[in-house]
C-alpha cells in the first residue's frame, strides 16, 4: 500500500485543516498498515503529508514511506504550483539474515488544479518526476477525488497514480486506491479500500489488494 491515503479525500483543497489516523488489515499480503495524513491551507496554498508503516507479525515494523506535497496558490491564480517530496526504508528478509533497502527518493514539480465543495471535489496534478540514480527524465500524472453521500455516512474518496522510473521506454506504474468509509461518527470511520496496481513495488504484474480499515478522524 503506497498511500492509504487515503491521500484524499482530504486533499481537497476545500476544507480548511484535516488530520486522520487509519489502520488497515491487508488481507492479500497478510500485514497491518498505519498511516498518519495531515492536510492544511493558509493564505498561499496548501500542504498535504502523510506516513506510511507496514507491520509484520515477526519483525514490527517492516516498511516505512512518507510523502510531502506543497501546493502554492493564492486566490487569483486559477492554477497551483505543485512541489512533493517522497521517499522511505524498509527491510526484507532472505534464508541468512535481513535486508535492509531505502525506497528511492523522488522529487516532483508540477501544476496542480483543484475543484469541489463540501459534497464531491478533486485535485489533480502533472510534473516532472525526479528520481535518484535516474538515467532519464521521468513524469508522474495523479488524480484524487471524495464524494460525500447520505448526508455525509458514506464517503467514497481515493487516487490513481501514473508515473515513469527511467523514461518512457522503460516501465510505466500504474497504482490507484479507491477507498469506501462509512462514518460511524464524526472521529469514527470503517471501510477500507482496494489497492490495484501494475508494475508496482518491484512486480511486473497486475494485482488487486484489498483491506479492511478503521480510521479516526481528528
């Protein structure tokens, strides 16, 4: 799971401040996921961040990925400058000892445009995809969206993610996680969501991961 994000819903550049906690039971890879986002505006933009830990039952902790994404825009201009950082470690095991890995860092720059209100909204967004140790230039292209029904017990949010690793003759991944949350309360949430990916996390194949979740909104 890169994101549980849900990165989004609250990435609408709608409500003012939002911070939530979510917990999500993979039940294809058999592991936890947790995952913090914060997103919050002020007077020139927006800034979006969350972090990722998996779990396994041997080690804890097995995995750790963060993304920080800052939007500048003020009300005159129709379209935002999108500027994100992502990167993490992680540890895999092998017949002799564990592995240690880092997730490669990536910097993206773009253009970012935004719409919604308190019912539905969407962000989305195109740059350039700075990789380290790329041999080529590289672009990412992400989407993300909420709908808010039945006055506001459901909500339907998620992202999809397209982006290159050595250019365009090399593999393009392609990852999205559509989620479903009934709001129990205002803190309370219970849903999950549906990772479906090809070419993602070092596989060259397609494949549909879904979770069941809790989430606590602040």
């Amino acid at each position: 799971m890169k994101k549980l994000l849900v990165i989004v819903a609250i990435l609408a550049a709608f409500s003012v401040n939002a911070q939530n906690f979510q917990l999500h039971r993979d039940l294809n890879r058999d592991q936890f996921t947790s995952t913090f986002e914060m997103f919050k505006m002020d007077s020139w933009g927006n800034t979006f961040t969350f972090v990722d830990f998996d779990y396994d039952a041997e080690n804890g902790i097995n995995q750790g990925y963060f993304e920080i994404a800052r939007v500048i825009k003020t009300e005159k201009m129709p379209i935002g400058i999108h500027i994100e950082f992502n990167g993490g470690v992680g540890s895999a095991e092998n017949p002799d000892m564990n592995i240690g890995y880092t997730i490669n860092n990536a910097w993206i720059f773009g253009l970012n445009y935004a719409k919604g209100n308190a019912k539905w909204g969407y962000s989305t967004y195109a740059g350039y995809k700075a990789f380290k140790g790329a041999g080529e230039a590289n672009f990412q292209v992400t989407g993300t969206w909420y709908v808010n029904l039945f006055e506001n017990k459901v909500t339907l949010s998620g992202f999809a993610d397209l982006w290159t690793e050595n250019g365009l003759t090399d593999k393009t991944v392609f990852l999205t996680e559509p989620q479903f949350w009934y709001n129990a309360t205002k803190n309370i949430s219970l849903g999950g969501e549906v990772e479906i990916s090809n070419n993602f996390a070092n596989s060259n194949e397609f494949a549909v991961r879904p979770t069941l979740a809790i989430k606590w909104n602040f």
